[in-house]
C-alpha cells in the first residue's frame, strides 16, 4: 500500500480505505487453486490493459492469497500502513460451494483476528 500511494503522490499513512483484493483462503493447495480460478485467468488477461503497469508483480503477493496465517499477516501490515476497511473482497472460487467455503473459513479463521 506504502508503494502505490507514493506512487500517487500521496501520504501513505492517511490511507484509509484499501483498494479491492482478491481473496482465496485454504490450508492446501492455495496457489494452485488460485491460479485454477477464474478470478486468476482474469486477472491474467487485465495484464494486457488495466494491470499493464504492475510489471513483475505476482497476484498472489498483491493480493489476500495464502493459508489464513498468512491473510492475517497481510491485512495486519495494511493496518499498519493506515487501511481502515478492506472495502471490495473478491473470493476466487469456481463453485457455489467453493465460495461459500472460501468465506467461512475466511469469517473464522481470518475474521476472528482482525477484530
């Protein structure tokens, strides 16, 4: 977050709501289920137009991507970057029902630590 609002030319420290994120919590297999998502093959082709600027940056290190520990650790560091709200969280899943288990685990195992 420190990055890009320098690199608009603003004070990183008065940030106080977050851009969007994708988000894809798992304890196996997250990077793989990540780059199998739709979400992924989007972003994928952004890269082309809207994310052409963001060079070598890879969606997982840009993103809420990682087992929850991890999740933690990010939106933590965001926090202490100024990010008040995490306004637009995207859950990469492919299925009904990997969304709704995305977000489960996100309310349980990410949620419970922010507050």
């Amino acid at each position: 977050m420190k990055e890009h609002a320098e690199k608009a030319r603003r004070d990183w420290r008065e940030v106080e709501v977050a851009p969007q994120y994708i988000v894809r919590v798992d304890r196996a297999r997250v990077l793989k289920d990540f780059e199998g998502s739709q979400m992924y093959k989007h972003l994928t082709s952004l890269r082309k137009s809207t994310l052409k600027d963001q060079g070598d940056i890879r969606m997982e290190d840009s993103n809420l991507i990682g087992i929850p520990a991890e999740i933690v650790d990010r939106a933590m560091k965001l926090m202490e970057a100024g990010v008040t709200h995490l306004l637009g969280l995207y859950f990469a899943a492919n299925s009904v029902q990997d969304l709704l288990d995305q977000m489960q685990v996100f309310s349980e195992e990410v949620m419970r630590e922010l507050k």
